[in-house]
C-alpha cells in the first residue's frame, strides 16, 4: 500500500532499524524443508507484509533492475484479469517454473505446505461467492466459472526436514507474530490485524506503480476481456507503467 514516492524512505527506515536482518532471522527459524519445485502452488502468488515487500523490492533493485519491465508488465496483467482469465499466475515466475525472487520469498510462500492439509475449502468459497455478487450486483460482470470453481491443489511434495519441539502450527503463529512486530514501524496494529496490507507481492507493487484511477478502471479491464478475449485499455496500461522508474 505505499505510493511510488515513499518506497525508497520506507527502505532506508527499514535499512537504519536492520528491519531486513530481522526479517531473516525469522526466515532462518523455520524448519528445513524439501519439494520438487515444481511451482504449481507458485502459480498463484501468495500474500505478503510491507516489509517483505520492501525487502523483495530493495532486491530486484539491487540485483536484476532490467526486470522490472517484465515485472510490472506481469503484476499489472495479473491484476487486472486474475478474476476473469485462468491462465494468468505469478509474474515473479520464469518459463520454466522458477521463482525469479526465491531468495526474498514471502514468508506465506515458504511456509505452504509445511503444515500438512488443511480444510479452507469453505472459506475460499464463501471469499469468492461473495466476490461473485459484487461484481455482478456493482458491475453487471459474470465471473468465469473456471475462476469460481478454482481451488489450488494440495501439495503432497513438501517434506520438512529437521525443526524443533513445536509443532509447525506453533512455529508459523511465533513467527508470524514476530513479522508482526516488524511491521508495526509502517502501520498500526489494528491495521495489521484486519490483515487489510497483507497482499501478494503482485498487488503491493500496483498500488505502488498504478495510480488509483486506473485501478479502479479494472471492472472495464475486466469487461472488455470477456467480451473481446482481450483489453485495449489494459494495454495501454501496461504500455504506460512497464517503463517506470526506480
């Protein structure tokens, strides 16, 4: 949720208070772990704080700045069709599945599967039933039934390793509560609490980029798609945004 403007003074804040070096500490108490990378639970980005933000921000910066074209080009498509095209994943991912900022992964994205099954069927449902209606009461749009029916498959591939007496459960709450902490230096606890900053990378990065007419032209995006199979409008967009500069 931070505008283009306070992005470089929310890092150099973070940077004074070793908020980056704290946020890899926690990282570095989760339990080892093995997968086979195979990058189906990647394909829908997963939610992220402010600082994990910042912290993959400050990354692509330092390391890979000749990809933030891509990246925004993607974040920005991502946006705007998630709700209407089902071929649309993670911008952060290359053609062959790898996670091009693994290094400054989410905590939420190293945490997927280490704790086992979990049934959060109904609350998917009752989150996107609700999206339904809005779109069709607000928009008059017909979300996708592919979209609607959507559900992320359960990964079996995920083997934690090594880790201590807590159980993985205990371990993700300390350490969520934690990352918590962290964030308090940008926004309050009440905030923090409604959960209401807590977005995938992909979503932290348009509302830093895209400004806020645009985004609330999505419902056009959107409508547009659905009937042509494409958005005239998103690609001038894209066209507009992909060439910012850091």
């Amino acid at each position: 949720m931070l505008p283009l403007v306070k992005l470089n003074p929310a890092i150099s804040q973070a940077e004074d208070n070793n908020l980056f070096d704290k946020l890899e500490e926690i990282y570095n108490k989760l339990p080892e772990m093995v997968c086979d990378r195979c990058g189906t639970c990647c394909t829908v980005p997963h939610p992220a704080y402010i600082v994990e933000y910042l912290n993959m921000f400050r990354y692509v910066n330092k390391n890979y700045p000749e990809k933030w074209p891509q990246f925004i080009e993607g974040a920005v498509r991502y946006y705007f069709l998630e709700l209407v095209d089902i071929h649309q994943r993670c911008p952060f991912l290359d053609e062959h599945n790898n996670c091009q900022v693994y290094e400054v992964r989410p905590f939420a994205c190293r945490t997927y599967g280490m704790m086992g099954k979990r049934n959060t069927h109904d609350l998917t449902r009752r989150n996107m039933e609700k999206l339904v209606e809005k779109y069709r009461s607000e928009h008059n749009i017909e979300l996708p039934g592919e979209i609607v029916e959507f559900e992320l498959p359960y990964c079996e591939k995920v083997k934690v390793t090594n880790g201590d007496h807590k159980t993985p459960m205990e371990l993700v709450q300390l350490l969520t509560a934690d990352i918590g902490q962290l964030e308090l230096f940008f926004v309050p606890m009440p905030v923090i609490e409604s959960q209401f900053t807590f977005m995938p990378y992909v979503n932290h990065l348009v509302m830093s980029v895209v400004s806020e007419g645009a985004r609330l032209r999505r419902p056009k995006v959107m409508q547009e798609f659905l009937a042509q199979g494409h958005s005239e409008l998103l690609e001038k967009y894209i066209e507009k945004y992909r060439s910012t500069s850091f």
